[in-house]
C-alpha cells in the first residue's frame, strides 16, 4: 500500500502519486463499501465518491492516522449516509433468509455454509456488519477498527463479541447444526 513519501507527493499535488494511491487502495476500498452495503452499484459509488473527497482533502491530511486508516474513515462514513439515505435497509436487515429447501440427511457443503454464512451477515445491524467487515474481511486489528470508527477499543470489543454471538447464534438457527 502506499507510502508515507506517494501521500506526501500526493498531498503536494502530484497527479501521479494520487493516481498510484487509487490504484493501489482501489480493490479494498470497493471490497469495504461492497461488503458494507452488499450492492455493487452502491459500491461503486462510494469508491468515487471516496477519492473525490480524498483528492479534495488530501491537502488538509495532516497525519495523525495513516492515510489508510483516514481513507476507510471516508468510505466508512459515506457508506452510513448510503444506509441512511437507503430506506430499504431497514426492510432487508428485517428479512432473515432462510432456505427451507435443506433437508436433515443433506451434507452441508462449503458453498453452501458461505452462502448461509453471508446470510446471516447480511441481516445484523451495520454497526456489527461493519465491525466484521474491517476486523475480518481487512483483516483489521482492533485498534485500527477503533480508529477508523472513532471508537473506544473496549467498545470494538464488545461489539465484535456481541456481532460473534448473533452470527453463532443465527447459524446454529439454519436447518444443519454446525459442530
């Protein structure tokens, strides 16, 4: 990912160096927002809206975070205005999909545990949503998490406990029992 010398660059005005900072965080940018909001469209919007506002307020970065950690700021909190903005949320975090075609005799197979799997993620709150996308799908630590999300890290904690919990919880809900 970049560094220090690409933002400085960057934050002087180098076209260049701005363009290796989106080629390079573009991927997990897109994978943040898509596995926050779980639409492509969506997604893609808040990739360009992300480094629109990046190119606008890079001059004003002043370091205190890494750039990664203030980039995912930016797309974490464009992705909440999405959800906001989006009243259909609220119905798809409601709607628990469950396949009724399972029967007990049939073998669970990978696909099919990540599909129940994501699931399950899709119907918690975003807070949790989010919570597990930065902690295990960016492979975040918690104090990373904490920064981008300006939170206590005893508060990331007790969320990704509480998040675990409904997963396990909703999981051990689907027609086969996980062991």
């Amino acid at each position: 990912m970049a560094d220090v010398a690409v933002v400085e660059k960057a934050r002087a005005g180098d076209e260049e160096a701005f363009t290796r900072l989106v080629e390079d965080y573009s991927a997990s940018v897109y994978r943040t927002a898509y596995m926050i909001l779980r639409d492509h469209g969506a997604a893609e919007d808040v990739v360009q809206e992300a480094f629109i506002i990046c190119y606008r307020k890079l001059a004003g970065f002043q370091g205190r975070a890494s750039f990664a950690t203030w980039l995912y700021k930016i797309v974490v909190n464009l992705c909440r205005d999405k959800m906001r903005k989006n009243k259909r949320e609220v119905a798809l975090l409601e709607k628990v999909v469950q396949n009724d075609t399972w029967s007990g005799d049939e073998a669970c197979t990978d696909l099919d545990l990540k599909l129940e799997l994501k699931q399950v993620i899709d119907s918690l709150k975003p807070e949790h949503r989010i919570l597990l996308t930065l902690y295990y799908g960016l492979d975040m630590s918690v104090k990373r998490v904490a920064e981008v999300l300006n939170l206590p890290e005893g508060t990331v904690k007790s969320r990704l406990s509480t998040a675990r919990a409904l997963v396990k919880e909703r999981l051990g809900e689907m027609p086969y029992a996980l062991s």
